[in-house]
C-alpha cells in the first residue's frame, strides 16, 4: 500500500538521455532512471508520478494539477533551473517540499549554470551524482515524509 505520492519531474532535454554526451550525463536512459526509481519505490512504498516535458508551462500545470494529490517532488528542471521563474512560483505557490537534482555537477561547468531559480526555495540540492542522485533523493524524500 502507498501511502505518499512523490512528483518525479524532469525537464527540457532530459528525455534524451543515454542517447548523447555520456561523459557528462552517463548511459542510463530516461526510461532506466524511471525504473531505478519505481523499484526503490516500490521498496519504500510510494507511489511515483513520473513527468518529462521539454515545456516550461507543461511543468507549471503538472505542478498545479498534482497540488493535492503529493507530498513532495523531486526536480530535474534542466536548462529551465537557470532561467525559470515561473516553475520557481509554482513551486512555491502550492507550497510543495522539493529536492532539486542535477546530473552533472553544475558547478564544475559553464558560469551560467552556477546560478539556479530554485535551489534557495529546495529543501535540499544533489548535483553532480549521475542519476543515483535521484535514488538517494527518493530515499531522503521518504525519511522527510516519515520523519516531519
Ligand atoms: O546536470 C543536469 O542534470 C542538468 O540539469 C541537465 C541540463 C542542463 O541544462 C543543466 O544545466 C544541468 C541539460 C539536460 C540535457 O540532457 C541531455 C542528456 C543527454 C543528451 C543531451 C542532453
């Protein structure tokens, strides 16, 4: 039985993955992530809502549509985390605890993606641990949901 329902969302490009640049991104696809997260899922008894959209406003409405239905979202907002003000408003308008999440290690890259729109509001930020940062994203998800 589930008893919390988490928002997996992932954003512009992601859907790509395991296709190009396997030195920054690794080789896992979209789909293998999602079936990564679904086991550990199942393991902790929560149900995942999992979304991809190369659309900022797509990202907006999931956020909204899901307001009452979950309890916490883990974010992959790609290029979005560096320019989007409006999934930051979303974020914060339904008042939903969030772990963002980069692939890569942003830090260690382009001035540009220094910066993100999200990472003051998120309860926490993983960069730079392949996609086993959503993994141990999930599990941390899980001891906030149990533990708060
Ligand atoms: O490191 C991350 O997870 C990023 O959020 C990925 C975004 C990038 O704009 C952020 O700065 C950091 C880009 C996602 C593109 O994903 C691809 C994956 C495989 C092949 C091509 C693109």
């Amino acid at each position: 039985m589930s008893f919390y329902k988490v928002l997996v969302i992932n954003g512009p490009n992601l859907n790509l993955l395991g296709t190009r640049e396997p030195e920054i991104y690794g080789s896992d696809t979209l789909a293998s992530l999602q079936e990564m997260l679904d086991k550990k899922a199942k393991e902790l008894g929560i149900e995942l809502i999992h979304f991809q959209s190369n659309h900022e406003g797509d990202i907006v409405d999931i956020i909204q549509k899901t307001r009452n239905e979950v309890s916490f979202c883990l974010i992959n907002a790609g290029a979005y985390t560096h320019t989007s003000v409006a999934i930051r408003d979303a974020l914060c308008g339904v008042d939903l605890p969030f772990y963002e999440i980069h692939i890569s290690n942003v830090h260690k890259r382009e001035e540009f993606r220094h910066h993100s729109f999200l990472s003051d509001k998120a309860l926490g930020v993983i960069v730079g641990f392949g996609v086993r940062g959503y993994v141990y994203a999930l599990e941390n998800a899980y001891y906030y949901l149990t533990n708060k």
